[in-house]
C-alpha cells in the first residue's frame, strides 16, 4: 500500500537537508537530522506509555517545540492527535474529550490542574505529564525519553490518503464545538498548495504567531514548513512586543497575525525590523486597512484569504500581481479546488451575483467527528456548504459578502451564540436568551446577550456573567448583557437576530 503519512517527510529531509535549521524555540535549535531523531524518540516514549495506532490523542498546551514534536510523533506511530484548545473552561475541553473518544492526555505544567479535573470527569486511560507537575497516576515524559534505547528508529506507519490525521475542534453555529476531521490526503494536498501559493523555499524563516490548536497555526503553512526545507520558528506569546521582536532577530520572512496583533506591532515604537519579511497573512480588515497596511509594508506581499478548519486551512490566496488592484478580494482558487456561489435553490449563479460560497477538492474534510446531523446539513452532492454568503467576480477571484449569521468573530476565534446561549439558558432565572455579535475596536466582535428573566427573577446581568465565567472560555463571555422585557420575533414567533444587529447598528 502507498503510504501518506506525513512523519516521512522527516525522513527525506533529514537526509537532503541534514544540517539546515528546521526548528526553533527561543534559544533552542534543531537541524533536520536533530529534528527527526526527537521524534523517534518521542514516538518510542508514547508507544512506552500504552498509545497505539487506534488512540486519539489530546494535546493541551502552548506553543513550543516539545508540542510541535508531540504532534510529529503522533503522526509517526499513527495515532490520532486532538490539539485541546487551552483557551476553553475545563467543562467545554470534559465535552470533547467524550465527544471525540479521546484515551490519552498530553499536558503541560501550566494546565496541571485542568488535567488532574478532566481526569476525574472524563474516561481518560493514560495521562503523560510534559513537565515536572504530574497528576497522580500520569506518566512524565522526562521519564519515558530517558528510558529509550540511544539511536531509536521508529517505523512510520502506514497510512492511507483516507486515514484520519487529526481532529480540530471548532465552533460553528451549533450548541457544541464540533470534530472536524482532517485525513493524510488533507494535509498533502494543503502542504502542496501553500509551497506553490506562498512560494516557499528552504531560504524561508516561518514564524508561527497563532496557536497550535488553530488551523491557522498548524496549516497556514504551519506543518508545510517542514515540506519546504525551511525553518519553523516559534513565539511564546501573542503578545505584539514578542512577535515584532522574534520577528526581527530570527529574519522572519512570512507569518500569519490576527488583526488585532497586525495593529499592535505596527504600532510600536520603535518600529520593528521587517525587512526580511516577504509576506503577511492576515484577513477580516477592510480595504482602507490594508491600504495603511501597504504604505507601512510596501515591500511585503499582503495576502488576504479565505478559509476555515473545514477546509484545512485557507482554499485561496490573494495573488501578488493583483493585490492592490483587487483590493478587497480573496483570491482565486487553490489548484485541486473548487469554488462556486449557488443560490437557494443549489443553483449556481452568474459572476457578480452574491449566493452561498460552496467548496469542493482534496483540501475538504470529509466530514465532523460522530455527528451525522452536521454531515447530511453541511454536504451535497460531493460539496462542503460554508454558510458563508459571497461572490465570484468575471475573472474568477472570490469576494466575501457576510459570514454566517450566528458565527461570531472574536479576536480570531469563532464564537457560537447558540453554545453561549445554551449556557444562559440553564440559568434557573432566565426565560429566554438570543447573543449576537456586535463590533468591537480591538476584537472585531463581542457577543452581546439579550435576555427575559422568569416571572419574579432577581437575577442581575453581573450574575449572569459569572455564569458564564463558570462554564465557558472567557473570549465567549458577553461583553454586553441587557435584560430586556422582549425580543423581536416573525409571525411565526423566532427571534428575528437580524432585527437586533440592525437595532445595534443604529446606535
């Protein structure tokens, strides 16, 4: 059988480029060679602490290297990896953990105490704590590398195009974060594409500002990197300071930033040293933004896209020849991928009309994790329905319109208002709760909840706060709570959103 798993990569490139830079972490620096012997070294430690072929594997914590390294070893034994967004309450990472069928816990030091509780709330078999702060019971990784064998070698496994690599973990428009599935074929047809589209060579110095849990940080080019022979260089932080200081002292030539990251190192004084930097990807600001942005950059190619976890990553880039002169667009299509705007009836419509953006081709997932429903509401005849409302122009090139109605964008992070109110609702004060999005400086979007308390309910929106700060991630707390007597609602009693973004709007 010809195999796809990723983890060989390694293997070619530890040979034809055995001494070039493939990774670092702060002062921590490794070679090709250096880089594919850790992860036999990790592979035979997690295979040491009971993981096999059939595991899913969660991995919580931060940017390092240790966790780039985790993931490629995962890979080589032909476990499942499940990046754990460090960022959600406990509760929401418990849900996932049982959704998924997750059996083994990665865990840095920092998130000690959230693995000791999802030990205790979950079914987890094995627990490998990554520092020295281990849960009673846990193996520690120091260990397991300290028992193996000097020189270990650690069979790739093989794997089909079909074969799950990963599941990442979103939120769309439903009450619970969904798994959304990535196969080995997924990730050799986006590595592909973001060589050629990015134009990647081993002279490239990759800086990765988003989190490892996030599409963004591990597929934009993310793992890609390593299929360019060129350098993966990582930050600690989010932090705009460490990013435009990392930036300048490693030579970055391309990164990833959220908006408002792109804001704050552009806003720092003194201005960091960019100049080795060759591209900038980054989406979501307006034309006017971008225009700034070019004067600040004029020597950085700026590319907008579109994209999302369901696509393993973005399915098209803005091209250089045609960023200022389509300022705004995002793109024409990967090759190996398809696009078109369908109207109601899944009737595509003529260029310029505006319709559901809908996507097909070997970067699509082939679906969610255990969730049939999703599947058939999100799939037809072979294409992946984004929700997503845009057009294609004449020449092709893709304009986004609007995202979906209860997706909210907050600092980079999808929200859904229907998992925030699903939460307020099982507050025993509350009748009835609809959250939106509403613009914000700094994040994009916050999300603002509209609720009818019961009858004689004393409730107050401070107390409705800390509800949720007792079950969700922080970024999905409201911002804005407002108790109100009612909620606009069509003949057939829905709560018309439209109305109170529109309402929101006006103010």
């Amino acid at each position: 059988m010809a195999t796809n798993n990723f983890a060989e990569i390694l293997r070619g490139q530890a040979i034809r480029r055995a001494d070039r830079e493939a990774l670092v972490d702060g002062d921590r620096r490794w070679t090709y060679a250096e880089l594919d012997a850790d992860v036999d070294r990790y592979a035979g430690a997690l295979l040491s602490a009971g993981v096999g072929a059939t595991d899913l594997v969660g991995v919580l914590g931060r940017n390092t290297a240790r966790y780039v390294i985790e993931l490629l070893a995962l890979a080589r034994i032909g476990a499942v990896s499940v990046p754990l967004n460090w960022r959600l309450h406990v509760n929401e990472q418990a849900y996932i953990i049982k959704q998924a069928g997750i059996t083994c816990l990665l865990y840095d030091d920092d998130f000690r105490e959230d693995a000791a509780a999802l030990k205790a709330a979950t079914g987890l078999r094995a627990l490998v704590a990554n520092g020295q702060d281990a849960v009673p019971g846990s193996d520690r990784m120091d260990q397991l590398l300290a028992a193996q064998p000097p020189g270990v070698r650690i069979a790739d496994a093989e794997k089909d195009a079909d074969d799950m690599h990963r599941l990442l973990y979103t939120s769309g428009t439903t009450a619970h974060p969904k798994g959304v599935v990535h196969t080995y074929g997924n990730l050799a047809a986006n590595h592909r594409a973001q060589v050629l589209e990015l134009e990647l060579t081993q002279n490239d110095r990759i800086l990765i500002t988003a989190p490892l849990f996030h599409v963004s940080g591990l597929e934009a080019p993310g793992l890609a990197t390593f299929v360019a022979g060129a350098t993966m260089v990582l930050t600690p932080t989010f932090k705009p300071e460490d990013i435009a200081r990392i930036a300048a002292e490693e030579r970055a030539t391309g990164m990833v930033l959220a908006a408002q990251i792109l804001f704050g190192v552009l806003g720092l004084d003194p201005a960091p040293d960019l100049s080795r930097l060759r591209y900038l990807l980054f989406a979501g600001v307006a034309p006017s933004v971008r225009r700034r942005v070019k004067s600040l950059l004029p020597h950085v190619r700026l590319v907008d896209t579109f994209g999302m976890t369901e696509l393993c990553n973005g399915v098209c880039y803005m091209d250089a020849a045609h960023e200022e002169s389509k300022v705004g667009a995002l793109g024409v299509p990967f090759p190996g991928v398809h696009i078109r705007i369908v109207d109601e009836d899944f009737r595509e419509v003529p260029a310029g009309e505006e319709g559901e953006i809908i996507v097909r081709g070997d970067k699509v997932s082939p679906g969610y994790w255990n969730d049939d429903e999703a599947n058939r509401r999100t799939r037809r005849d072979g294409w992946f329905l984004t929700g997503d409302v845009g057009r294609v122009d004449a020449d092709g090139y893709l304009w986004f319109v609007d995202r979906r109605t209860d997706l909210i964008k907050s600092g980079g992070e999808n929200v859904a208002g229907a998992e925030i109110e699903r939460v307020i609702a099982q507050h025993p004060d509350v009748a009835e709760v609809a959250v939106i999005g509403v613009p914000d400086e700094k994040w994009d979007e916050v999300p603002k909840a509209f609720i009818i308390l019961r009858g004689s309910a004393t409730a107050t929106a401070g107390d409705i706060r800390q509800h949720c700060l007792d079950n969700l991630a922080r970024y999905k707390v409201p911002k804005y709570i407002a108790l109100v007597d009612t909620l606009p609602r069509n003949d057939s009693g829905k709560v018309l959103k439209k109305r109170l973004r529109e309402q929101e709007a006006g103010k």
